[in-house]
C-alpha cells in the first residue's frame, strides 16, 4: 500500500498522554510516512510527549501554549527553520473549568466562558495564522470538535458553545485561507475516554447512550479519528474545506 502522507510534514498540537486523540492522529500520520512537529503544554507533558515520540518520524518537539502569543510567533520560526513547506496542521485541544462541566450551564461565569472560548476556540485562529505562512504549497488544517456544538449534551456546557464558535471559526477561516490552497475542516468525533472528556461530569452516561443507540452501536475508537484526519490531510480530501465531517459511530443522525 503506498503510504497517503509520504514526504509530508504535519504539526500536531494537543498530545498529553497517550489517551489523548492528537496521540493517535501522530501515531496514523508516521504510519502513513509524515515527518512530525510535536508542541507540549508545560514542562510537565514534555517528558511524555517526548517517550510517546518514541518510534515516530519527528523533526522536533517544542512547548506551545496556545493562549501565549510569544510561543505562536516561536512556533512560526520553528516551521521557518525546518527550510521545508508544511502540509498539515492539527489543533487537538480544548479547556475549560471543571465547574463550568458540572453544574447547570445558566450558572456560567463571565471569566469561565470566556476561558473556554480563547482556548478551544479563539486558539484556532491564531494557530492558523502561526502556520499559514509556512504551508507554501498549500495545506490542511484539521481542528477537533463534538456535536455538543448544536445539541445539548448533559454537562458539556460551556464546551459546547465554545464548539459553535470553533465550528464557525472553521468555515471563515475556510473562506480565508481556500485562495492559498489552504483547506481548513474539523472533525467531530464522538465521545472517547480522555483525560479532558473525564472532567465532564456523568461522562460515562454519554458513552453507555451512544454505544446503546448510534447506528453502529458503539463508541468511537480514536482510531477511527485520526483515519479520517489522514484523510483531510492527504490528496485524498483535496476537494473538502470548510467541513465538519462526524466519526462517531453516526450518533449525529439520531433524534431519540
Ligand atoms: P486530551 O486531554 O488528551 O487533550 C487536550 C489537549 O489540550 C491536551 O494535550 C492539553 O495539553 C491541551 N491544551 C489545553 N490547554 C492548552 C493550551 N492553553 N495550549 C495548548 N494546549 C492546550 O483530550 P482529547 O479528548 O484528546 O481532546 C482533544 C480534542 O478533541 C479537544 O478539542 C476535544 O474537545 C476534542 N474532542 C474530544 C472528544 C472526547 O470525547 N474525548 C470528543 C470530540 C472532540
């Protein structure tokens, strides 16, 4: 089989451990020959990304606080470095207070929503503004998202409005960056176990739900994700920006 991403060169965002979705998406971007740039959040995840990086193909490993302008401009020198165009970009993170994912959504703070928005959604903009410039021959930049965005999902909360906005975010940005044959597309996944799905409270009670009614009757394996991301990324998806595209076992479909 030849490999979908030969020769290419992706930045993935968002590895923590090896739960986390971005993990999976690096582990099936190597498999399929891209050459990786891994960020980290704190000193505390570099050590892990650095043992997961283990028997992948990655160029460098370099710390990325999205909320911090300083780290975004670094980053952009990094690609500058490297002397080579990037192809794909990964924004695989999100945030916000545990509080705001476990009581009512009306109780929301002005400080805790807006937390939620810089991190999971406003960063978007901004990694693509940090990459942009190095994907020369055009590129793919893939963000992931949940369909707490347009239905509510018990306890998603303030997630879930910062979702609509990455959502939105996806399609301006989309219209922005098509002209630099840059394609932008997000993809929402179903519930998985994470570290960052475990601070939603009564999580469980969303798996059990899908595994009982989404037309496959099951949840969704991060491998699946990361299939669908090699997709977007590769010649495969070169005619797809601007999309949400949904890996969760068809969940989305379902009224009752
Ligand atoms: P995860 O906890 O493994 O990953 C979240 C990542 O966000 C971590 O690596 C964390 O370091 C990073 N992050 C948080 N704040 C950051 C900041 N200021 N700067 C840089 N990075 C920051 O959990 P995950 O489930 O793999 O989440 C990845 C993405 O997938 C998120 O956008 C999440 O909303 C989305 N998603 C998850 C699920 C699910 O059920 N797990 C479903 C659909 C979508």
């Amino acid at each position: 089989m030849p490999q979908l991403l030969e020769g290419q060169l992706a930045v993935i965002l968002g590895i923590a451990n090896k739960w986390s979705i971005a993990y999976s998406i690096a582990q099936a971007f190597s498999r399929e020959g891209a050459t990786l740039l891994l960020t980290y959040l704190g000193e505390h995840q570099k050590e892990a990304v650095e043992s997961l990086a283990g028997e992948m193909s990655v160029a460098k490993i370099v710390p990325c606080d999205v909320t911090r302008e300083d780290d975004l401009t670094a980053l952009t020198e990094t690609l500058r470095s490297l002397g080579r165009p990037l192809h794909a970009a990964v924004h695989s993170l999100a945030f916000a207070n545990r509080e705001d994912l476990t009581r009512p959504f009306v109780e929301t703070g002005r400080g805790g929503f807006l937390l939620a928005q810089e991190v999971s959604a406003y960063s978007l903009v901004a990694v693509a503004r940090a990459v942009a410039p190095a994907m020369t021959a055009g590129g793919s930049i893939i963000t992931l998202t949940y369909g707490g965005s347009t239905r509510v999902v018990p306890n998603y909360n303030v997630m879930g409005v910062a979702k609509a906005s990455l959502e939105a975010s996806v399609r301006y940005l989309a219209s922005d960056l098509g002209p630099a044959g840059i394609r932008v597309n997000a993809l929402s996944a179903g519930p998985i176990k994470t570290a960052s799905a475990r601070a939603i409270k009564d999580f469980s009670t969303v798996l059990d739900a899908v595994a009982k009614r989404a037309p496959l009757r099951r949840n969704t394996d991060p491998g699946e994700v990361a299939d669908a991301a090699v997709f977007l990324a590769s010649g495969l998806g070169r005619g797809v920006t601007g999309n949400i595209l949904f890996v969760d076992s068809g969940m989305q479909i379902m009224g009752l």
